[in-house]
C-alpha cells in the first residue's frame, strides 16, 4: 500500500513537472491592457496582465527558447515600477526574438496616432548619485530595462515623467523611459516609436541609453524630448540610426561615446536642436552622415559633457558630411500639428525634409 501511494504521488509530480515545462515553453504571447487587464491574469488575450512589469516578471521565469511577443493595446500605462527584463533562463535569438510591441502599428491601414500604447513614468526617483564629498547631486530611475541581446521595441507612444528635472540647486532628476545595458549584449532595435516631453511640465531626459553591440534605432520621432540616443559604456559596433525625426530637442540629438565609426546614420531629419552631436572627450572616430537635413540649431558637434551638461565644442571634422545632407543653421522644418490627422507631429508632405522618409511610417 505504501508502494502504491508513493508512485501515485511520484507519477503526480512528474506530471505536474512536464505540464509546467509545456506551459514555459508554449508561453510565446502575452497581452497587456491598460483598462481591462488585470496583473493577476494569465495574460492571455483573453485574460490580460495590466502592467508591462507584470509581463516581464512573467518572462524572466520561463525557461526554453524560442520567440516572446508582448502585445500592449491602446491605453495609458503608468510605470509604477521598473519593467525589467533579464530573461536569464530563457534562450532568444536574431530571428527569435523578443518583441514589445503595440497591439497595432504605424504601418496598418486603420491606424491613427491614439492607437499608440502610452508609457508614462510614475515612479519615485530611488537610485541616487553623490559626489566626492558624499554630496546628493541627483537620482534617476529606469522605464524599460533590458538586459538581454535580440529585443524589439516598437510602436509606443513614451512619455517623462511630470517631475521638475532640477528642483534644487546642482541637483538632477531624471527619468530614462528605455535602457539596454549589461554584459555583453547584441542586437537590440527601437523602431517606429514616439518619444515624447516637455521642458516644463513633462521632461523626457532621454528616450534611448545603450550599452550593447548592434543597436538599430529607426523610424522613431523625438519631439521635444532632452536627448534623444546615447551610446555609452561598451564598444557599439555594427550600429545605425535611420528616418528618425528629431524636433525642439533642448539637449543633444545623438552622443556616440563608445560607437565605432562603422556607424550609421542616413536619412535624418532634424528642427530645432540645441546641439546636433556630441563625441567621448577624447574621440579619436570620425563619423559619416548621409542623405540627412539639420535646419535649426545652435552647436553642430560637441565633446565631453554629461547629464548636466552638453560639453565643449569640437573640430567639426569629426562629422563627414556627405553632398547629400542639409546643414542650415537658421530655419525650421513645417510640423502637422492636427492630432486628428494620420500624420501629426510628422512634416507636412511635400515640404522640405518629407522627401526623406523620416517619421513612423516604413512604407
């Protein structure tokens, strides 16, 4: 008898064991809603997480391999907390990949700009930095974290957070709505997204930090946002950034401090930037740009700096500009300001800049 119940509740376990390993590795899809969903939810279509911290949490604890795609549908999403992804159990790869995305996107033909999934931060700013003499000089939080190789973000709408960036004397604040950073990481795009913010009400210090190999970041739009993409800490090789538009940006546009010259940038459009580049303080690359146009701005390339500062200008030879890119310093590029229209916030077509194909839209 004792026999008999010990291999009943042996074959139960084993069962159990291969029913859960299933699940982990069926588990290719999760949906998120801002208003119907709920975190204790499997995250189902039918039954979705509300919350994309909720989701990651749930993708950090599957082990296997194989594509995930997280769906979010339209909505507001306010990040309490940091959405952060490591995956250590779970294998990806370039061709089975892990996708954040937007239920629909840019390309599909019933979209319309209120389709975009928004992520707004309201999370307390709890990871401080100090001085040399142990001196508060600031504190920041994270959105997005990801710290793993072969992600797509794509198709959301990526908010600041509603918090003065200096309220008090050489003390910084700031939210950084998307980080990719750890050990050796690769392959990681941000494409078709809108990052917006205000200097006043609804600062966004920087859409895009990377520290990664072969970061593609294209047919984004950055308006008003502080910075747009910093490329820091480990050496960015096979990295390209293309048909992005980049309007009222009170910070820099794109700081290539680790990026190698294999960089590549082509078909930008920028309006109204404080500064256009800014290099390490001690850059020795230089850098081609292609097929772009810059009209608007006050520093064309920079080095050195920081979060609280844009540093020191620089030789202008570090920039190759190619007979096809639009340098005017004075000037600014017509923006569709009707949000009922397809393309707000792009530039109006048939203008100067649309010809190039910057904005949201890949065809």
């Amino acid at each position: 008898m004792k026999t008999k119940f010990l291999l009943v509740i042996t074959l139960t376990a084993f069962l159990f064991t291969i029913g859960t390993t299933a699940k982990a590795q069926g588990a290719k899809e999760i949906f998120i809603n801002a208003n119907s969903g709920n975190d204790q939810n499997t995250g189902t279509k039918e039954s979705p997480l509300k919350s994309l911290s909720e989701a990651a949490k749930k993708v950090n604890n599957l082990e296997g391999k194989g594509a995930i795609t997280i769906y979010l549908s339209k909505g507001v999403y306010g990040m309490a907390e940091t959405a952060k992804f490591t995956s250590a159990k779970w294998q990806f790869s370039e061709s089975d990949r892990l996708t954040i995305r937007a239920g629909k996107l840019p390309d599909d033909a019933s979209w319309n700009p209120g389709d975009m999934p928004v992520m707004v931060s309201t999370m307390p700013f709890d990871i401080e930095e100090k001085n040399d003499k142990k001196e508060l000089t600031g504190a920041f939080n994270y959105g997005i974290l990801v710290e793993t190789s072969h992600v797509t973000i794509q198709g959301l709408r990526i908010m600041g957070e509603p918090v003065h960036e200096s309220p008090f004397k050489n003390i910084l604040i700031r939210n950084y709505p998307i980080v990719w950073d750890g050990k050796n990481l690769e392959d990681f795009r941000v494409t078709q997204c809108l990052f917006l913010g205000n200097k006043i009400a609804l600062p966004n210090h920087l859409g895009i930090l990377s520290a990664g190999r072969a970061l593609e970041v294209d047919h984004c739009v950055f308006y008003g946002v502080k910075d747009a993409v910093v490329m820091w800490n480990t050496p960015a090789d096979k990295s390209k950034m293309h048909h992005n538009l980049c309007v009222n940006t009170y910070g820099a546009l794109v700081w290539t401090w680790s990026t190698t010259e294999d960089f590549k940038f082509y078909n930008n459009v920028m309006s109204n930037v404080n500064v256009i580049w800014v290099l390490n303080k001690d850059a020795k690359n230089t850098f081609a740009i292609e097929n772009s146009m810059f009209v608007g701005y006050n520093e064309l390339v920079n080095k050195g700096g920081g979060a609280a500062g844009f540093g020191e200008k620089a030789d202008p030879a570090f920039l190759k500009l190619s007979n096809n890119v639009v340098l005017k310093k004075e000037g600014n590029l017509q923006i569709v300001e009707d949000p009922t229209d397809r393309k707000y916030l792009h530039l109006v077509p048939g203008t100067l800049g649309s010809e190039l194909g910057a904005g949201l839209f890949t065809k």
